[in-house]
C-alpha cells in the first residue's frame, strides 16, 4: 500500500464534498494534512471529524477566503510561517456563484475563488513546494470546461458578457490552461502539475444557484455518486508512484484523459499566466 508518512499535504475547500474526503483519505494513508477553510469553525469541525476516523491524524486548520486576494497573501504568509515543508498542494475549493458578483478586490466571484486565488496562492508557496521536492501540485478542473468555446480575454475577471451560465465552465478551463503553463515553469525542479476532472458528484456544489440552471445542477448532482468517488482521482495524483514524474496533464477516473483544443492551447496558457501575474499583482 502507497504511504504519505512524512509528507505534508495541503487541501484548500477541505470543509466540505470532494476536498473533505480528500482530507479524510490523505490523513488514511499518512500525511499531516493542512486543510484551508473559509470559516474557522467549520474546519475545526472537519478536523475532529477526521481525527474521530483517523484517531492518529495529524490535521492542522488554517483560515482564509481565497476569493479574496489579501486572504490569499495571508494565507500564503501563515503557512509560509508555520511549515517547513510541502509535498502536495490540492487546490480543490470551487464555487459556481450567481450573477456578476463582484468580491471586494472588483473581480467576479467564481473567477476570483477558482482561478486568481489559486493561481496567487500556488505562486507564493511555488518556493516552499520546490524546497520540498519531490513535491506535487493537484488541481480540480471539470469536464464542464469543454462548455467554453472562446476566452473573453477583455472581460475574463469582471464576467460581465460571459452569463453566470459560462463564468463556471470558464474558471474550470483556465484551471487547466494554469496546469499546463505551471507545468511548464516547473520543468525540472522536482516539483509536478497536473489537474483532473472529478467524475460527476453529489456534493453542495451549487448550493447558491438559483433558477433553472439551479435546479438542474441540483437535480444532476442528486444522482451522481458521493464524494468518496470523486476524491479518487485527486487522490490519485497526490500520493500514487505512477504519476511520480507525470506533469501537465489532465486525469479522469485516475487516467490521463484529453481535455478540449481550447485547453491545449499553449498560447492561451502563456496569456492567462501574464494576464493573472499583473491581475494578482507578482
Ligand atoms: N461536484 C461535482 O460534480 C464536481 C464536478 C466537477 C468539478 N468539481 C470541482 O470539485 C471541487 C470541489 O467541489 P465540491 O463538488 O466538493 O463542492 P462543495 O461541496 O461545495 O465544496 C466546495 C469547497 O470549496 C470551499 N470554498 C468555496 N468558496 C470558497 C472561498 N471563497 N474560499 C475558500 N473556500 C471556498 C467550500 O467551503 P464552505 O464549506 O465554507 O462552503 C467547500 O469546502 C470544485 O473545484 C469543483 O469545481 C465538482
């Protein structure tokens, strides 16, 4: 059996759906894991449950709404703070939110939670992750990218032409243009990027939907199977030897899977990560 004893796992969205279990089943196999939860209280909770299954567990809390860039910083200043070492970053919090909400920084809301906090996020522990290599970075795209069919690059961060409808979809494709060029970048360092697509999955994703689009998630996601499943492939690329020295690629079901033309696009990945560099401010 593969074992995570000394490594230290970070899994951002680890209070609820896919992330919990993923926190759940790195802990089984080992790891001191980090989980990062908006609210205090609610990583608490899910540190006690987790240690109630896993009576030796090592779980830490740490707090941060990654829709918000200074939370990142924070963040990012915590952990640099607290830990030494880093094998596997798992940015897994996601949102699909309503409307053009705009967070506090004037970005739109799903774009800033999936896309901008993350990559920031990445980018600050990007020292710490290479000091610890072999070190892997996991990210949670979705086969809804395949929804998007043009990048509006004028409007990518306020989302205001694209509908709530694409402003998911969207987050989703540039988590995988982010792979591809994070990949690249960390050629030869020791440290791997690869992002996946869950499988379909009963989780509170969509919780804050509304309408029809609302109630069809809602009613898509009721018959899908639980988070346990879709944990499997995040999993996967955290802790298994056989994608030891896999980097960029994009998994399903635990096996490298195609994504669209749109995000193999080399060109499009070296255009987000200068757009999100300046947008971030690094
Ligand atoms: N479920 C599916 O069918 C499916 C399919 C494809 C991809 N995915 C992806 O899987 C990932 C996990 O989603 P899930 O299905 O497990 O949904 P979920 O149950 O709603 O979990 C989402 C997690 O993200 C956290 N989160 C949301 N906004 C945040 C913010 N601003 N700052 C910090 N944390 C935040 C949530 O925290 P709270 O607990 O505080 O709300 C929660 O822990 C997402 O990236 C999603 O896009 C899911």
């Amino acid at each position: 059996m593969r074992t995570m004893l000394g490594k230290t796992c970070l899994v951002t969205g680890a209070t609820s759906g896919i992330g919990k279990e993923t926190a759940l089943r790195l802990a089984m196999l080992g790891a001191t894991v980090i989980i990062v939860a908006r609210d205090a209280a609610r990583g608490e909770t899910t540190g006690d449950e987790i240690r109630r299954r896993v009576p030796l567990a090592q779980v830490e809390t740490v707090t941060a709404d990654l829709s918000s860039m200074t939370e990142v910083r924070q963040l990012a200043e915590e952990v640099l703070a607290r830990y030494d070492r880093l094998e596997v970053l798992v940015n897994n919090a996601g949102v699909i939110s309503m409307g053009q909400q705009l967070t506090a920084d004037g970005l739109e809301t799903t774009f800033a939670t999936n896309h901008l906090g993350p990559f920031l996020f990445t980018n600050l522990l990007r020292g710490l992750l290479e000091r610890s290599a072999p070190a892997r970075v996991v990210t949670v795209s979705s086969a809804a990218h395949k929804q998007v069919r043009t990048i509006p690059w004028d409007d990518l961060s306020r989302g205001a032409q694209a509908g709530h409808a694409q402003t998911y979809p969207l987050s989703k494709l540039l988590n995988i243009l982010f792979t591809v060029e994070l990949a690249r970048r960390l050629t030869g360092t020791g440290v791997t990027a690869n992002c996946l697509h869950p499988g379909f999955v009963r989780t509170a994703l969509g919780r804050d939907v509304t309408g029809v689009l609302g109630a069809v998630v809602r009613l898509v996601l009721r018959f899908q199977p639980g988070p346990a499943t879709g944990a499997e492939t995040s999993v996967y690329l955290a802790s298994s030897p056989e994608v030891a020295d896999v980097s960029g690629g994009y998994f399903v079901k635990c096996k490298p899977t195609e994504p669209s033309a749109l995000a193999r696009d080399a060109w499009a990945a070296a255009r987000l990560w200068a757009f999100s560099e300046k947008l971030a401010g690094l």
